[in-house]
C-alpha cells in the first residue's frame, strides 16, 4: 500500500504562490478592464510587436498593420475630422449669418 504524500507548509505556499496568485492578477484585471495576459505578456517582454488585422480602404481586404501604426493612422484621422468640424462650423455660422440678414431685408 502507497503513503499518502504529505505537503509540507513551504510547498502549500509554493503552491498558492505559482497558482493562486496570477490567477487572481488576471481576475483583477479583466475587473478593470484590461487584459491581464497582454498585461503579463509585455511585463515579462514575451511579445516584440503584436499585429492586428485592420481593414484597408483601398481594396476592403485585410492588411496587418501594428499597433503604433493604427494608432498614428488613428489619430491622423482624428485631426482630419477635426479639421472637417471646424470648416463646417465656419459654414454653419456663415448660413446663419446670411440668414439674419435675408430676415432683416424683408
């Protein structure tokens, strides 16, 4: 008949430590909404650059491009719309002006 192992308390530690303890980091950061994997990923240099698939609006197929990328693309895109918002804020107070003066001429 086998003896049944026994654990010393060093090893229950061990134990808690190895297992318990990344699991709940990765708990409390899916509660904060991150991504705890990512999070342990660039916290112990595992990834260089993570690709992500994006749209392209050239031809509608699927192009990788990192993240750096989308992010500059993405806010290149911002100050265009900006850009765009003001022009057409321009034009609104430009309307609203002739407006005024066709309801005064009357």
């Amino acid at each position: 008949m086998a003896r049944r192992l026994k654990l010393t308390g060093f090893a229950r530690f061990f134990i808690l430590l190895v297992i318990l303890a990344p699991l709940s980091y990765l708990i409390a950061s899916y509660a904060n909404g991150e991504d705890g994997v990512e999070n342990i990923k660039r916290l112990l240099g595992i990834t260089g650059q993570v690709e992500q698939p994006a749209t392209s609006k050239d031809n509608g197929g699927t192009v990788f491009v990192s993240k750096a990328q989308r992010i500059a693309a993405l806010e290149q895109e911002i100050a265009d719309l900006q850009d765009s918002l003001e022009a057409k804020d321009l034009e609104i107070a430009e309307l609203k002006r002739q407006i005024r003066l066709l309801k005064g001429s009357r």
